[in-house]
C-alpha cells in the first residue's frame, strides 16, 4: 500500500479518496510513522463484518464433550522421549496415544 505524508492527504484528499474507492487503499503517515489507512466504504463494510476469531469460537455449536481435554505439553514431550517405556515412541504409538487419552 502506498504511503503518503499527512500534509499531502490534506492537499490532495480528493485524489487519496478517489484512489481508495477505485481499490487502493492508502496509508497516512505522520512524521514517518503509519497512522491511518483510507478505504473505500465498500471496503470498510467488508472488513467490518468479519468475526474475530474469538466470536467465531464463541458462536460454534459445540457440545460438551466435543473438544477434548486439554493436554499439558510436557506430557507430550516425555511421549516423544519415550519416558517411562526406555524407547521413543512411533509415530502409530504416538497417534494412537493420543487419541485413545493416554500417556
């Protein structure tokens, strides 16, 4: 995206606009630093009605029982280590370990 100083987006708001509806979104820069970005209204309609991961998440139709429990990482680690049986585990081992809930 291109970059243009506040005082040149002033001057030339007009154009800065028309570039953003015809699809080019513009970033304004303040002493160097980005601190805007011009978008077409269709643009900013489109954005604007994308869920964030969390209401996406939020809003699943999950059931208790759907997602399994969590697993701490470092029973995961001493699986791949072999901890426990003196030999690492196989990927099958591995796969059927965790699907099955067990160390």
């Amino acid at each position: 995206m291109p970059e243009i100083p506040l005082e040149h987006a002033q001057a030339t708001l007009n154009e800065v606009i028309d570039m953003a509806v015809d699809g080019e979104p513009q970033v304004v820069t303040r002493d160097g630093a980005p601190v805007a970005v011009v978008v077409s209204m269709k643009e900013w309609e489109r954005l604007s009605r994308v869920p964030s991961l969390g209401r996406l998440l939020g809003s699943a139709p999950v059931e208790d029982g759907d997602i399994p429990p969590r697993r701490d990482w470092r029973d995961l680690h001493g699986m791949l280590r072999g901890e426990g049986s003196g030999e690492c585990l196989s990927s099958e081992k591995l796969d059927r370990s965790l699907s099955e809930g067990k160390d």
